[in-house]
C-alpha cells in the first residue's frame, strides 16, 4: 500500500530544485516563462487554493502577449509580475509567503 504524500512535501522535496535551476538558467538568458503548480486546498484558509507560481514576464524577458496575460491570469494582476516565485502555500507557523517584483506598466501603454 503507497502512504500519500501531501504535494507541497513533494513541490518543497523535489521539484523546488529543480525549479531554482531553471529560474537560474531562465534569468541568465533572459528567456520568459510562466510556470504554476497548484498544490491543493488550505483547509485552514478557507478552502484557498496552495500554489507555487514562477513568472518572468517583465519587459528585460521580451515576453510574448500570452506570457504576460497568462501571468496576469494566474496571479490575478493587472501589473506585469516578474516573480521569482509567487507562493501562496502555507508553512507551518510561518504563515504564507510571498515574494515577487513588480513593474508596473507605462499609462496608456497596453502590456506586450
């Protein structure tokens, strides 16, 4: 019989390094990326949705229109979000942590 194992154990184990490295790479070559991996429900946040977002999407990434709007769409923003990692998870007594840097957008200049 296979114990589960909850996901953010297995984002924080397992995936989390793989991510930073491809934050790494992605930073170092300017290449955009959107990335989301939603890791379940907070019970004790209401039923809140626990997830981990990466989104370079500011203008020294040269996104592409679908980058920027998916970026918003995950997020929920109407800047342009260049995160290194948007997490909305709970950690222990630690609460939730967040981390991102914004660039807000030109007035009267749509997102590219």
């Amino acid at each position: 019989m296979r114990i589960a194992v909850p996901k953010e154990e297995v984002y924080d184990e397992k995936i989390r390094p793989l991510m930073t490295q491809i934050i790494e790479i992605c930073r170092e070559h300017k290449i955009a990326n959107v990335c989301s991996f939603c890791l379940g429900l907070d019970p004790n946040k209401g039923g809140q949705v626990l997830a981990c977002t990466t989104a370079m999407v500011t203008s020294e990434f040269e996104p592409d229109r679908r980058h920027v709007m998916a970026a918003h769409l995950i997020t929920g923003t109407k800047t342009r979000v260049a995160i290194e990692e948007i997490e909305t998870r709970r950690r222990g007594d630690r609460g939730v942590l967040m981390d991102k840097t914004m660039e807000k957008e030109t007035p009267g200049k749509e997102a590219s």
